[in-house]
C-alpha cells in the first residue's frame, strides 16, 4: 500500500500552512536581527519633537 494514496489531503494542507507560516517567521527574525536590519530605520528617532 502506497502511504501517499492514504494520506488525508487535509494533513498536506496543514504541513504546507505549517512550513509557511515558519519560512515567514524565518524571514522576518532574519530581517529583523540579522545584517539586513543595519539599514532599517526608526521612525521615532526621525520625528524628534
């Protein structure tokens, strides 16, 4: 018996929503702490009243 023939395709919607949704938080920790966050700025310090 092939395990991909019984596998519910509901479980592979939810391994593809699961690897997104980790490839984005990936991203985004990347972007945030890693060497791209060099170059972001913070409005707050651009807007000193």
């Amino acid at each position: 018996m092939d395990p991909a023939a019984t596998t519910s395709p509901a479980l592979s919607v939810a391994i593809t929503v699961l690897v997104v949704l980790l490839a984005l938080t990936g991203f985004g920790i990347y972007t945030a702490f890693g060497p791209p966050s060099k170059r972001l700025t913070d409005p707050f310090d651009d807007h000193d009243d």
